[in-house]
C-alpha cells in the first residue's frame, strides 16, 4: 500500500535514531508532513510485532461469550433477562467482529490459523466472511484513492444534507437482512446465471460504504479463499432461511435483531472515523491523518463502540500496520512530544454526539 511504502522509506531513514528531529517552528507543510511520516516510522517500527496470545484470547472469548448470549436470549423466557442479553452479545460480537479489520492488515504468514478460526466462528456466522474486507479496505488507505471516488470507504458526508448522514444510520438496520438475501439467494443462482455472478462479484462482495464502488474478480489463491468462504455462507444463510421451519421463529428473530444492532453500532463507528471533508481529490498522508479522527481516554464508551484500537482511527491512518493492541501506547507516547502534541491533537473528538454535531452544522452551513 502507498501510505506503508512510504513509512518504509521513512523507517529507512531514521534507522539510527530513537525518535526523529522535532517539528521546527517554521515549518512549510511538505515539511511537517515528512517530519510527521518519520515520526509515525519510528512508532511503527517500535510497536509492530503482534502478540499471538492478545489476538487468540480476546477474539476467541469475545465470539464465544457473545454466542452464548444469543443462546440464552433464545433459551429466556423473562424479557428483562433475553433484552440484556441481547445487548451483551450485540457488544460482545461487535468487538469480535472488529477483528476483521486487523485481518485486512495481517501479513501473509502471520498467526497462523486465526483468519480461518475467525471465520468460523465470527465471519460466516454474522455473513461477513473475511473476503468481502480483505482487498477493500487497503483501499481506503492508499494515497492515490482516498476520499476520491474509488474509495470504498469514503463518503463527503460534511458536504452533503444530513438527511443523508440520518438515512446512512438508519439503512444499517437492514445490512443482515441484504446479507441474508445476497448469500442464500443471489449466491447459489449466481453459479448458474453468469451475469448475475459479474454483478454479485462486482456490486454485493464489498463491506463497502461508496455505492459507486466497484470490486475486480479474485485470483489465485484468494479465489480459492474467496469460493470457500462463501460458499460456507451460502450455506449456512439457506439453513437459517429455512431454520423456522424446524425451531420457529424465535431463534431467527433474535438473531437477525442482534445482527441489526451490530450493523448499527458499526455504522455509528463509521460516522465518527472521519470528519468526511474530501470533496473527491487526491489528499496527501498528512491531510487524510487530518481528515480522520482519534476518541482516546479519558473517555470511557468509545471502548465499547470502537473497540479493538478503532478509536484511534486517525492514528491508524499514519500507522496502518500497527496491530491493535499497541495503539494505546503509541498515542500515549504522541502524546508526550510536545513538538508534534499540537498537530496529533487536532484530530481528537469526544465522541458521537460531539461528530454527529459537526457534521450537522456543516451541512447547515453549506445549505447557506
């Protein structure tokens, strides 16, 4: 990717150096964005390895301890007891769910088996199977594709009516019911009608934002890879479509409503992960750190509705390649270089409210 290849260069110029030089005070803008891109290659170098034992533990417990809730929200006859669990297993397999976006970032070779083990028990299950991010969201992160057009993750909300930010939130509720119909519906006609096919590979095998957003037909090994997961999909969509048949209607029910919720929250954490200012050029790494947003501590909920390091979604921008779990740490050393605390600060929010704010008076604002 285009940000990665430059924190590479810029790693391979600060190779002796514990942090690289302070902003100086007069600096132009091409100045601050290479001091700010060696800054972030040194981070990125210090806090890069990923720890097997984080990433096994967290997404493990957190799929199992949410499935187990769905199970006993089923299982519940009291309401108070079946509604609390639905919303401990909307968080719990939300955050298991964010764990597709570290896949997205994992190199070929690293932690062996958790990609498959993550499908299994999160991505086939929620019908998100790991090929409909994997190839998409590196996207997002090149430099040349950006808040244009051919981002798939990218929307100029902030210049748009905010009944279009409202109509962005609300069609979340629908994404499980559209995965539903995509994998056990479209999938399996898709393999006897070729054009069909073109279309669900092109236009229905995103997890993308931008409904201009067209996906290129899969190769060589992630094919194979792609085939099979969906394939699992398919058939676990057909037997949930035809589950109520046997169990009735309540286990599909609570399912298909826990879904929702998930794609909610999820859709909320979108809308806050970026100020959605492009109006569709190409930006450079500074300008789309800029355009990105960080909800750190002390604020407590942003742990719960950008979990696994998405609060820091500016700062991932500048460090793609970090794994979740040290994000915490760099920002806290960011933090602490008063030289670059000016600059890293600006992208800072605290939270929903406080985005959906901004986003709103901007649309006022361009309305006048």
């Amino acid at each position: 990717m285009a940000v990665e290849r430059e924190l590479s260069v810029a790693i391979d110029g600060a190779e002796e150096q514990s942090l690289p030089k302070p902003f100086p005070s007069d600096a132009s803008d091409l100045g601050i964005e290479a001091d700010l891109l060696a800054f972030a290659a040194t981070f990125a170098r210090r806090y890069s390895s990923r720890k097997p034992t984080i990433y096994w533990t967290d997404m493990s417990l957190s799929a199992g301890a949410g499935w187990l809730m769905v199970v006993l929200a089923i299982c519940s006859s009291h309401s108070v007891l079946t509604g609390s669990a639905i919303l401990l297993a909307v968080l719990l397999l939300y955050r298991a769910a964010s764990f597709v976006h570290e896949l997205s970032h994992l190199p070929r070779g690293e932690l062996p088996g958790f990609r498959t083990a993550w499908n299994i028990l999160v991505g086939i299950p929620l019908l998100i199977p790991s090929f409909m991010y994997e190839g998409v969201h590196n996207q997002h992160h090149t430099k040349t594709r950006y808040g244009t057009s051919a981002d798939p993750e990218y929307l100029p909300l902030a210049s748009m009516p905010f009944k279009v930010t409202i109509t962005f939130l609300a069609t979340s509720f629908l994404v499980p019911f559209l995965l539903l119909f995509r994998f056990g519906i479209l999938t399996p006609l898709s393999f006897v009608i070729p054009s069909l096919r073109e279309t669900v590979i092109t236009r229905f095998s995103a997890l993308a934002i931008n409904p201009a957003y067209r996906r290129r037909q899969p190769t060589g090994s992630f094919r194979t890879q792609w085939l099979r997961q969906e394939a699992a999909a398919s058939v676990w969509s057909l037997a949930l479509i035809l589950s109520p048949w046997i169990w009735g209607w309540r286990p599909l029910v609570i399912y298909l409503v826990t879904l929702s919720v998930v794609a909610f929250l999820n859709q909320i954490r979108t809308l806050t992960a970026h100020l959605w200012e492009s109006q569709g050029m190409q930006m450079s790494v500074t300008e789309q750190y800029l355009d990105s947003v960080n909800v750190p501590p002390p604020e407590l909920l942003p742990a719960l509705w950008a979990p696994v390091g998405l609060r820091y979604h500016a700062l991932h921008h500048l460090l793609p390649g970090v794994p979740y779990h040290s994000l915490g740490q760099a920002h806290q050393q960011m933090m602490k270089i008063p030289q670059i605390k000016s600059v890293y600060t600006k992208t800072n929010r605290s939270g929903i409210l406080r985005m959906l704010s901004e986003i709103r008076n901007k649309a006022l604002t361009r309305k006048v």
